[in-house]
C-alpha cells in the first residue's frame, strides 16, 4: 500500500521536525541571517502537522477500500509496514514529547501543563489510523472463518497493545497467500459481495 509507505515516512518527518523546529527557531532568534530559515521551518512543520492525520485517514480509507475488496495480502502489507514500521517512530516520539514537555513545564513553572494533552492526543491519533488497517485485517479473518478474539479489535487502537496484537496474530494465523493473476479469490480467501 503506497499510502501505508507514505504515511510512515510522514511520521518519520514529524519526528525529525519536531525536533528541529524548536532547534532553528531559537537559534533563527539569535541570529538575524536565519530568521527566515526559521520562519520557513516553523511553516513546513505547521503544515506538516495538518498532513499527518490527513494522510493517516486516506490510509484507513484505502484499507477500508482494500478490506471491502477482500484483498487481504495488499492489506496485509500496509498493515505490517505501519505496526512493525512504526515501532521506532513510537519509542523516539516518546522520548522527545517526554523532553519537551519536562522543558515546557519546567520553564513556565508549571503553567504550561494543560498542553501535556495535546502530543499525546496527537499521537493516540496515529495509532488509531493504523489501527484501522489492522480491523480490516481482523474482519477478513472472521469472514474465512478463523476467529480471533475481538479483543484483538480493541487491541488495534491502543498504544503498545496494538504491537503485542499483532505479534500474537501473525503467530496464530501466518500471513496472507499472495493474490494470483486473475484469482477470484485474495489473500485471506474472502471476496467481498
């Protein structure tokens, strides 16, 4: 799934210019020869910020699109790019929220803490939109007949839950057969009327 692709590599930009951002708008401050460097970044970063989740609906729409057509391998891959992909993207996401926000807090004095929120309802929201592929996933399972908990659907949309879903599912149930040439049937043996 090419939007999967470029869904992940927008999450690796955001993380890239959530540090930098800051970085170069300081210094940009310092330094009359960089504001506008730092004017443009803080711009790309804005509407980097809006890109993000819109990539990340056009993502769950095209598995939804995938799932209603039973193709289940092509779904299969964005799935496994964006849950084993973004583990990386998590942890380091995780880190810089935790110092920025330690920054934040701490240098206004506790006033900035009703902003603690938002990075992580940012964030919730990224999994969420990956989750969906994964519940399209899940409903092509239940449809050929194989039952995995609906615990696992709810296990889709929660941080750290999904990733320990996933590893617990490709190990019971394996991986989507390739589609063939001209097969009526797709990858998890479900063709949707």
């Amino acid at each position: 799934m090419k939007t999967a692709k470029a869904f992940l590599i927008t999450m690796y930009l955001h993380l890239v210019l959530s540090v930098a951002t800051p970085v170069v708008v300081v210094v940009s401050g310092q330094y009359r020869q960089l504001e506008q460097l730092g004017f443009a970044l803080f711009v790309i970063y804005m509407a980097e910020l809006v890109l993000l989740p819109v990539l990340g609906f056009v993502t769950a729409g095209a598995g939804i699109a995938h799932c209603r057509r039973g193709e289940g391998a092509q779904l299969e891959k964005g799935w496994l790019l964006l849950k084993f992909g973004s583990v990386p993207f998590y942890l380091l996401n995780f880190l810089v929220c935790c110092v920025a926000m330690v920054l934040l807090i701490g240098a206004s004095r506790g006033l900035l803490v009703f902003l603690l929120p938002i990075p992580v309802g940012y964030t919730c929201l990224l999994v969420a939109q990956s989750g969906c592929l994964g519940a399209c996933l899940l409903y092509l399972l239940r449809k050929q007949e194989k039952k995995p908990s609906p615990l696992h659907y709810v296990f889709q949309f929660l941080p750290l839950l999904d990733f320990i879903s996933g590893l617990v599912l490709l190990k019971k149930y394996g991986h989507a057969e390739e589609e063939e040439e001209g097969s009526e049937e797709y990858g998890y043996g479900y063709e949707y009327k």
